[in-house]
C-alpha cells in the first residue's frame, strides 16, 4: 500500500498554512457544516445537506482514488491550538491517467476562508503536483472551467497562472449559463 498523498502550502501574512490531504470519514461533519453556505451552493457541489448526505459524498471522493477517476482533497487550514485543522475547501483532480495529455481540476472554497488566498495556493499545491505526479505520463494540460458570471473563479483562475483559453457554451441544466475554459501547460 502507497503512502497517503500530502501536499502542503505555506502561510501567508494573511492566511496560515494549507495541508491538503485525501477526504477521510471524519471530515463529514465539516462537510456539512460547510455547506450550508449559499455562495457555496450557487457554484459548486458538494450541496450535501446531513450527515448520511456528506458521508456518501467522502466515499465518492476515496472511492475516486481507488479508480483514479478523481483525486479529491480536502483543504485544511492549519492553526495553532486545540482545533489544529479546519476545512477551508476543496480541490479535484479529474481524468489524470497515463496517456491522456489534459484533465480538469476543480476546487471549491468555504465562506470563511474566502479572500484569504486559500484557493489559489491550493490550487497551485494540486497542479505542481499533478505535474510531478503524471507529467512523465504524458499529462501537459490542465483545464480549469467556471461559468462566466462567477469572476472569483475568474480571478482564482488568473492568480494560479491558469491563462483563458475560450468560452464554452451553456450545457443546461447542469451549466445553465455559458462557461469560461482555462488552460495551465506543465511548462508554464
């Protein structure tokens, strides 16, 4: 068995340090907790509602490295005291495998970790890894997308080094609105 990925991001005179680590059943709570957040809600899942709901979804994203369909990890916010981690969001790797020159990343962020720096220097944690990880494999793309009328993903986009690639045409219901694609190259 192969040692749990950890990848890590230092603080920030803003924000403390970020470990990112596989989703655990212990994180379900958080999870929950999280997202009742109607920011999160409006632009990415997990939507869980209770316990039995966030529960399933952590599966879904363990089960996900399993297959190597998705490597999920939880963003946890690193602080000194007697609650050490807190859940600040997420992000995705999805469709890394070798062979396949591109594959989407994805990251949501909880309202209190929200203009802090917490999802670029997450997102920038995933994607060194990503490339370290599967570069040799063949892996030279990554692709962000986001819907047009969400500018901090936008702007998250822009801080990670992620340039815009092109508009991507609304594919209701899931995407009801057109979507903005952006593209990081492994020589970038």
């Amino acid at each position: 068995m192969t040692a749990p990925v950890v990848l890590h991001a230092p603080a920030t005179p803003a924000s403390p340090a970020l470990v990112l680590r596989p989703w655990r059943t212990e994180d379900a709570a958080a999870l929950v907790e999280v997202s009742g957040d109607p920011g999160l809600r409006l632009w990415a899942e997990p939507g869980v509602d209770d316990d039995a709901h966030a529960a399933r979804w952590v599966r879904v994203q363990q089960q996900g490295w399993v297959t190597g369909d998705r490597r999920g990890f939880a963003v946890l916010e690193v602080r000194p005291g007697p609650v050490r981690e807190q859940l600040a969001g997420s992000v995705v790797l999805k469709g890394a495998a070798p062979g396949r020159p591109a594959a989407e990343v994805g990251y949501w962020t909880a309202a209190r970790s929200r203009g802090r720096g917490v999802a670029p220097r997450a997102l920038e944690a995933l994607t060194a890894w990503a490339f370290e990880t599967f570069g040799a494999d063949g892996l030279e793309r990554l692709e962000l997308l986001h819907q047009v009328d969400n500018p901090a993903s936008c702007r998250v986009a822009q801080k990670s080094r992620y340039d815009f690639d092109g508009i991507l045409p609304a594919s209701p219901p899931a995407f009801p609105h057109d979507g903005h694609l952006h593209v990081r190259r492994a020589s970038a």
